[in-house]
C-alpha cells in the first residue's frame, strides 16, 4: 500500500510542452541529481475528461478551460519521485508557478514557456500527493 509512504513521495507530470520540446530527458536528468528516486514512470496522455478530474480544484479559475485543453493536447510523462521531505523539496526544485518568478536554475526557470504551459506538475501537500499517484498508477506498477 502506498499510504505508509505519506510524506515521503510527491507526483510530478512533465507536461505537454515540455514533452513536445524534447525536454524529458534533461529534467529527469535534473531530478534524480537533486536526489530524488523514480518509483513509477509513464508515458501517457490525458483525455479531456481525464483532466477536468485531475484539476477539478481549479474548476471555478478562468484559466481552467485552458488548462484543460492543454494538459490533454499531447503526451505527458508521470513520474512518482520518493525522498524525505519530497513534496516540499521538490516545489523548491521546480519554482513558483510563473516562470517570470521561478528562481534561476529552477526547472521552470528552465523550461517553461509561460505560466499555464510551465513544464512541470509538482503536488502541493502530502495528502494530495498521495491522491494524484493513485490518480495516475496503480499499486502494481508503484516500486518502492
Ligand atoms: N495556471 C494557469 N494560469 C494561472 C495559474 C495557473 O494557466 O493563472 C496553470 C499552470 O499550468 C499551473 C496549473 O494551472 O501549473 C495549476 O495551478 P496551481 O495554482 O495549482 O499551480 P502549481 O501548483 O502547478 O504551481
């Protein structure tokens, strides 16, 4: 069971643009140097309806129709990543949301292109962490 993981793992998506600009393998590249483990990894794309799930929280945002469309334009790369402190470490690693503000260095920083299409997902607390790692994978395909 994952549960026994709570605080020790975060869920990342290395999103549509990231993925279409040839960026996967240096931003993994970039995570497993910061010491985080891959324990799941695939490559998958979002239907619409997919999500409108996955973002239900943002359903009231203007900006959520056109997230939607552009989490589900193209494939993504879901990685579950394991290490103390994993989801707080791993926000620092990625940087504030808008890249104009991401520190230098950062993943978004990096390679984001704007504000929605900002290269990478990172969960916000434990609790959600675990919610979206079992929102993208199933207990057999989780190696802990
Ligand atoms: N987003 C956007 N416009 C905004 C704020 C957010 O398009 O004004 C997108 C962006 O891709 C972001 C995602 O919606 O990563 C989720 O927003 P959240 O505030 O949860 O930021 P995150 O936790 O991803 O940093």
């Amino acid at each position: 069971m994952i549960d026994h993981m709570f605080g020790k793992i975060t869920l990342s998506i290395i999103k549509p643009d990231a993925v279409q600009k040839g960026y996967v393998s240096p931003i993994l590249y970039k995570i497993v140097h910061a010491g985080f483990h891959i324990i799941a990894i695939k490559i998958t794309e979002l239907s619409k309806k997919s999500a409108t799930k996955f973002y239900a929280e943002h359903k009231k945002k203007l900006f959520f129709e056109s997230l939607v469309k552009f989490m589900s334009s193209g494939p993504i790369v879901s990685v579950i990543l394991k290490k103390e402190n994993a989801v707080k470490d791993f926000r620092i690693l990625i940087g504030e949301t808008n890249p104009v503000h991401a520190k230098k260095g950062t993943i978004r920083n990096l390679y984001a292109t704007s504000l929605e299409k900002n290269a990478i997902h990172g969960s916000d607390s434990n609790q959600n962490a675990i919610k979206e790692c079992l929102f993208y994978f199933s207990n057999r395909e989780i190696f802990f």
